[in-house]
C-alpha cells in the first residue's frame, strides 16, 4: 500500500450529484497519476470510468467484498478480477462502509456514492447521491492511511478461491450466507501507522470525579465501563498500538519513558501535544490496564520506574 502524502487545492469545492459524479470523477483521473478509490460496493460500472490509459497510472480500490455482496449482487467479483489483471492494487476490509475518492493524495470527493451504477448514474432510476470535492488536510489524510493499512490485499488467487466458494453457498436462505469468507484470510492487519489524541484514555476509570463529563463519555465509548468489557479495552487502537511496540521489543519490554517517547512520535494529529501530556495519557492507559486487571501487558515498578512487560 502506498501511503497518502502529500497536498494540494481542489478549485472550487462543490457539492455533486448523481447526475454529475461521474464526470467529475473522470476529469480528476485525467488529471491525476495516483488513484485512491474507497467504496464499499463495486460493480461493472467501474470500468465505464475509467479509460484503458488510465490504468497506465497508480490506482489502488479498497472495497467491503462480503459473500452477502456478492450473492446480493452489490459486488462483483470478475470485475475484481478485471481490476487486478489491468494493475490495479485492490484491498478488503468486511468493515468498510465509507466513500472516498482521492486523487494524487490532495484532492477528494468524499460523499454516499458507491461505485456502481445506482451509485454513478449509470441506472435508469439512479440512487439520489451527494457528494462534496474538498481538499484534505495532512490529519486527513494520516487518518486515512492509518485505516488503509490495516486493509487486506487479494490477488486473482484469492479471488478465485472466492468465486468457488461463493457457487457452493446455499442461498435458499439468508442465515446460510456467511459474514466472511472461509478459503481467504482477510482479517485485518494490525499495522497502525500511529495514533490520533482521540485514541487515548482521558481519564482515570478509578477516580472519574476530576474529569469532564465529555472525558468520561469518550473513554467509556472506547474502552468500556466496567470490567466485563476487557475485550473491548485490548481492541482499541491505543491497547494495540503500544502492545506491538513492546512485543518487538528484545525483552519484551519498555520502560514508561520509553513508550512515551514513542507515543509522542506517532502522534498523527495536525498539533502534536506536549510530551508531558502523552505522559497523563499513558499514566491513564496504565490504569485501564489496572482496572481490568489485563492479562496481556502487566507493569512492574523496580526503583520506582514502571516497567511495561508482555505476559
């Protein structure tokens, strides 16, 4: 996966409809010699974008690809295959659901267009679609290729490994339609290329008389309220982000100051904050990690100084 980098200025932001999404579409990929599409849903209509020049250039698809997609017909596993033949770069995640068009890493068309043809106008009873063209800001973009990386490329291997699978689906009835498929591993990679300020724990879950209630609602949304929600805890970005960053560790561990110094490095946000506030929000981290009593990452303090280890 290629990383989104840089910025530009899209002239004249605008609102664009279904009827105009197309279009649009295919002046910025004139223009451009990197193509970022995300779409949850792809069908032929895709090809009728694109010209066959057009695949001369850097284009890479992120799209959801279930077996219900495809049984449903929202997904279109030979045109996916096309794709990949012509050189394009094609990622799944079951997850997805966004709509993101992205051109040369600055200009975007972000909207509730999908790529097919209720989505694109190709249909004689098209969807009614908004989208809006926008340029995107470096935290935009961070965000972005933090989520990208965590998507699964598939070869034509895999796509076929699908279509035999898919014609052996029973789909007489809906509970027989798996969520995932069985024959490709598509679970999502832990690659984080940083965090967000969001991604961490604002408060203190053992003292929450001296925070905000706005603090509090944030760290109960992601990591939970009480101890039966440990899972959730070891789920959330900032659990995996510094988990990854001990276990390639020598020893399998680090010292607080050195994970704070690796957090406030990672920080993908547009303002990096002080490095005495990654030390609160690792001081917090710590103590979710002490109330539900994490089997996972344990801290030891020899001469004072706390240690984080993998059990």
């Amino acid at each position: 996966m290629k990383k989104i980098t840089s910025l530009s200025v899209v002239q004249d932001n605008h609102i664009i409809d279904t009827r105009s999404i197309t279009k649009v579409l295919q002046t910025l990929i004139e223009q451009a010699n990197s193509i970022c599409f995300i779409s949850a849903f792809l069908t032929s209509s895709i090809l009728e974008v694109f010209k066959e020049t057009d695949f001369e250039k850097n284009i890479s698809l992120y799209i959801r690809c279930r077996p219900s997609d495809c049984i449903g017909g929202s997904c279109d596993l030979n045109v996916l295959k096309q794709l990949i033949s012509k050189g394009v770069s094609c990622f799944i995640d079951y997850k997805l659901h966004a709509k993101i068009y992205i051109f040369d890493s600055k200009d975007a068309v972000i909207g509730s267009s999908n790529l097919t043809a209720n989505g694109l106008g190709f249909s004689h009873y098209p969807n009614f679609e908004l989208n809006y063209s926008c340029q995107l800001s470096t935290s935009d973009l961070s965000q972005i290729d933090n989520y990208l990386a965590q998507c699964v490329q598939v070869n034509i291997n895999d796509i076929e490994k699908m279509q035999t699978e898919l014609a052996l689906i029973n789909t007489t009835s809906l509970n027989n339609i798996p969520d995932e498929w069985e024959t490709v591993d598509l679970k999502p990679k832990e690659e984080l290329l940083g965090l967000f300020i969001e991604d961490f724990p604002k408060s203190n879950p053992f003292d929450l008389s001296k925070y905000s209630e706005k603090d509090i609602i944030h760290d109960q949304t992601m990591f939970g309220k009480t101890p039966s929600d440990n899972t959730k805890f070891k789920q959330s970005n900032v659990f995996k982000f510094i988990h990854r960053f001990i276990s390639v560790q020598e020893s399998k561990s680090a010292s607080f100051g050195a994970i704070t110094a690796y957090l406030h490095n990672h920080i993908l946000d547009d303002f990096s904050p002080y490095r005495r506030e990654v030390k609160i929000f690792l001081q917090n981290f710590t103590s979710y990690l002490e109330f539900y009593e994490n089997e996972i990452i344990k801290v030891k303090r020899p001469n004072y100084s706390q240690v984080f280890f993998l059990e």
